[in-house]
C-alpha cells in the first residue's frame, strides 16, 4: 500500500510504476489539497483507469480527505505500507499504524524538519491557538496544521509550498512557545514568527497576531 499526500506524490508514483511492471499487487493512494494542486500525469492516470490508484481531495479540511482509519488501521498479513508527505499528513498516518509491524513500514518525510523521530513517539498533541486581534480561540488537533485549523474556521490565510519552505504562510506570534519545523525562518525570525502550515506548539496555546 502506497499513500502521497502533496510532493509525496513524486517518490510514490515512480515505485507504483515500477509495481505495475512487475505485476505486483498494490494501491496508491495520493491525497491532494484540490484539483489545482494534483499533479498532472499520464502515468497517474493510467493507474487510474487500472484501478490501481485513487485520488483524494480534501480541499483543506482533512476530514473530507482519505479516511485513514478504514484505510490502514488493520495490519493484513504479508502487507508492506510506504507513505510520503508533509508533516501533518506523516503524523497522521503514524497515529493509525501502532499495531503494524515496524518492519512493514516504510516512510520518508517530504518537509525538511520534524520532531518525529520515532514510530510511536513524538507524535503530535493538539494545542490551542490564541487569535490576539480576533479575540478567538481554536483548537489545532493532532492531526491538522494550524493553517488547516483557521480555515476550517472560516479564515482565510494564503499559502503555497504548506511545507515550511516558501514563506507565504508567515505569522507573528505573541505568546507561547512555538515548535518551529520550517526551513526558512532564522534564529532571529524564529522569536517573532512562526510557519503556520507545518510548525506546531510546545505549549498548551500559542498567541497569534491575527
Ligand atoms: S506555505 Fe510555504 S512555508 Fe507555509
């Protein structure tokens, strides 16, 4: 079983490929923010059409995308899982394989920076966000980014790479301690600002000037 979320596509879709030539069994599910955001492949599509390969839109609320629990919380026999993606997505799916046996799980982080260094260790916590100037507070569940918070509550926030590399998502920050998992922001930055589409919290809330 093979799961993409975003980038995570690229590594994935090759070793479906390779899986399809030999004849193998398998599936590839990629998960994609909308339409806009899925990659643009023959090759994708030809597992399509051979029932190989599923995709799913979530259109940023997780809760419209894969549904990982029917998905792969049951280990079968003999199963081997791949998955790759962002930082949210990985620790999603870490949080539904407890019961797999490490040797069938094969992974690899497309975000240049997590905590998560072990299968059932570190994985996220969900935390509250303080909105300094909205005077609102959510909840950021274990399983969303704080960006995937804010628009669920009707926020609108721009974004482009959601992996912590391009900026775009760039937040001051009031209070709290963040857990910064970019690859942009410096030391300096880093006491002012935080990535809202793959950094997290280490404290129970975090005060966001918005
Ligand atoms: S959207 Fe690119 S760093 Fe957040």
């Amino acid at each position: 079983m093979l799961i993409a979320g975003g980038i995570g596509i690229t590594p994935l879709l090759a070793m479906a490929s390779e899986l399809k030539m030999r004849g193998a069994d398998f599936h590839l599910h990629y998960c994609a923010r909308n339409q806009n955001k899925t990659i643009q492949s023959n090759e994708l599509m030809e597992l399509i059409n051979y029932g190989k390969a599923t995709i799913y839109h979530d259109n940023g609320d997780p809760s419209n995308g894969i549904d990982l629990k029917k998905t792969i919380r049951n280990y079968e026999e003999g199963r081997h899982l791949y998955f790759c993606g962002p930082t949210g997505f990985m620790a999603a799916i870490k949080n539904e394989i407890k019961d797999w046996p490490l040797d069938h799980i094969h992974y690899e982080h497309f975000s240049a920076v997590s905590q998560e260094q072990n299968l059932g260790k570190n994985l996220n916590t969900e935390f509250l966000i303080s909105l300094n100037r909205s005077k609102l507070k959510f909840k950021v569940e274990a399983n969303e980014s704080i960006i995937d918070s804010l628009r669920k509550n009707n926020f609108f926030i721009e974004s482009s790479c959601e992996e912590g590399y391009c900026g775009t998502c760039l937040t001051r920050y009031l209070g709290g301690e963040p857990d910064h998992r970019d690859t942009v922001l410096n030391e300096k930055d880093k006491k002012d600002f935080i990535l809202i589409c793959c950094s997290r919290s280490n404290s129970p809330e975090l005060v966001l000037d918005l």
